[in-house]
C-alpha cells in the first residue's frame, strides 16, 4: 500500500522516501515531536520523561518514558530506519528495568521533567489527573509496563517475537512511521500495526476482565481497619464521612470555601467538593450521600482513603477536639 493524490479523476503516487535520506535525525527531530506531541498518535499517553536513564550501572536510556490512562508506566522505544533493529528486546529490557518503579518515584521523575521545560505544575497532581485517580489508588501504580515500539518499518522477525510476547501476558504495540515526500514537504503515514485496530476493543476487554480477577485475588490483602466514634464503628471511608457530617453539622459553615480553610487540601486533594463540579464518570468516587450546607450549597465526601491520609483526617480532628480509636485487624 502507499499514499496517493487524488488528481483529475486519477490516483498519482506520491514519493516514499526513508527518514535517513531527508536527513531527519532520531533524537532531535522525531522524538522531541513525539514527545510534544504524544496524545495525536499514542492519545491515552502522557510523556514524563525524555531519555531516561536513571538507574545504576547502565548507559541505557528509555527513549520516552510515559504513563498511560490505565495508570501504568508506558516505555516507547523509537527507531527511524527500516527494519528495527532488535528494538523488542531491548524495550523488554527497559520494562523489566522500570517494573519496579513507585508511584512516587516516577512523580519526582515527572517534576523533574515539568522544571526542566519551565512549567509550574505539580507532577503527582498532574498524574493523577490525567488517570482520574486518588491518592488512595497509588498502591495500584504500575501494575504492568506496557511498550510501544515505533519506527520507520519492521522485520518479520519482530513482529512475530512481538506477537509472542503479547500471547504470553506482555503489552506490546507497534506503529509503522511511514515518510514521504510531495511538494517538497515531507508526509509522515502513522498506523499501526501490532495490534490491529479492529482488534483492539476486544483485547481491552479480555485484559480488563484478567485485572478484574487479579484484584479479586488480592482483595484479602487490603487494609480492613476500623475506628471507633462516639460509640459506633466504622471503616476508612465511612470514618471520614461521619466525621465531615458532624463537623458541618456542628459548625454550620456558609460555603464549601469554608471548610477547605479549615481543613485544606493536605489531608486528601478531593476531601470535599460541590457536587455540581463533580462529572458524573467521577461520581462513584464520592459517598453517595450528599451534605447541604447553610448556603443551599450541597457538597461531597470522597470514599477513596488510604491510611495515610485517613490518618491525616483523623489528626486534624484530634486537634479539633474529637476522640477517634483505632481498631486494628487482627
């Protein structure tokens, strides 16, 4: 297949040509566009990095280095000539190398990456904004690391270690960039090629249900603690509300800007908000309960809590004067 005009009731070919022979280099020409551009060819990707290498006894470095929408670190490997060269082993070497990278630390990566390009932004606010994730979630992170190859062609020989890899548990997705010239401009074709589209629907719902029965699995391993308030019991999420419900109810405040002065955004970065800003695919993210202030205002308590931030919750409320007790299970 190639790309053509349409000219005259006639398809004329245009010219392919090979990234070498117009001079464009790896580094500095497809990937920093990659980079600024990652969400129009890889959409539920945000870079977090360029060249990666930090880790110990290696000059190897990650070409870009991303998370995905699925909370996952996402190692893209890049090569601007046309058969890849070996490039599937190499990105499973990097994946194994990032596998046991924290939430935290790929925030600091992150951060790192944000001061670099002069961007005021904090890095761990901007992940889990873009996963649509709390902080209760982080122990969630990088679950799998997924790899995206891209480059100018493939030779069979990795596409079918490609296609291996995937049948035996890996993520694995190849892109073909593909260059041509008309009109003395250079077009660049982006598809992909491993998975195919029409197959991806599918495979997304069969990983989606294999993660569904892992979690499953590990259910036995959560936090199940409880606390004691005025007399009744409760878990993690159901503390904080009672508490919130009792506080708002005892101090009447006018407005939701008034319990954010008094209880910030230290404790949790989505303890409390009006329920007109919140969407409704985040809805299930919050008691389903809502609380109307003296305002006619009505607002939402998260249910997502950690026990750090549970534990940040019940501090300031100690300090208030509340007397919390901890049950821990057995």
């Amino acid at each position: 297949m190639g790309l053509f005009t349409l000219e005259e009731q006639e398809f004329r070919a245009v010219s392919k040509t090979t990234f070498v022979r117009e001079s464009i280099l790896e580094r500095r020409d497809i990937q920093s566009a990659l980079a600024r551009n990652i969400s129009h060819f890889v959409p539920d990707c945000m870079v977090i990095q360029e060249e990666f290498n930090n880790w110990e006894d290696s000059q190897r470095r990650i070409d870009l280095l991303c998370i995905d929408k699925n909370f996952n670190l996402v190692v893209i490997e890049l090569k601007r000539d046309e058969q890849g060269a070996h490039m599937e082993l190499q990105a499973v070497r990097y994946a194994a190398m990032v596998s046991q990278m924290t939430f935290h630390e790929a925030a600091e990566c992150y951060q790192k990456y944000l001061d670099k390009e002069g961007v005021e932004k904090n890095a761990e606010n901007e992940i889990l904004n873009f996963c649509e994730r709390e902080e209760s979630e982080i122990a969630d992170f990088n679950t799998q690391v997924r790899i995206v190859l891209i480059s100018a062609d493939f030779s069979k020989e990795i596409t079918n270690t490609v296609l291996w890899l995937n049948n035996n548990g890996l993520n694995i997705s190849c892109f073909r960039l593909s260059p041509y010239l008309h009109l003395d401009k250079l077009l660049v074709n982006f598809e992909q090629i491993i998975p195919l589209p029409e197959a991806k629907d599918f495979l997304v719902r069969q990983k989606r249900k294999e993660i569904e029965a892992l979690k499953a699995n590990e259910k036995s391993e959560k936090d199940y603690s409880k606390f004691v308030f005025k007399g009744a019991t409760y878990n993690k999420r159901n503390l904080a509300f009672e508490l919130m419900s009792d506080w708002i109810s005892e101090n009447e405040p006018e407005n939701i800007n008034s319990v954010v002065s008094i209880f910030g955004k230290d404790i949790h970065r989505s303890l409390i908000k009006s329920e007109s800003d919140v969407s409704q695919s985040r809805r299930k993210r919050f008691h389903e309960a809502s609380i109307e202030l003296i305002s006619g205002e009505t607002v939402l308590i998260t249910n997502q809590w950690s026990i750090g931030s549970i534990q940040r919750l019940i501090t300031t409320f100690e300090n208030l004067g509340y007397k919390i007790t901890a049950q821990r299970p057995e």
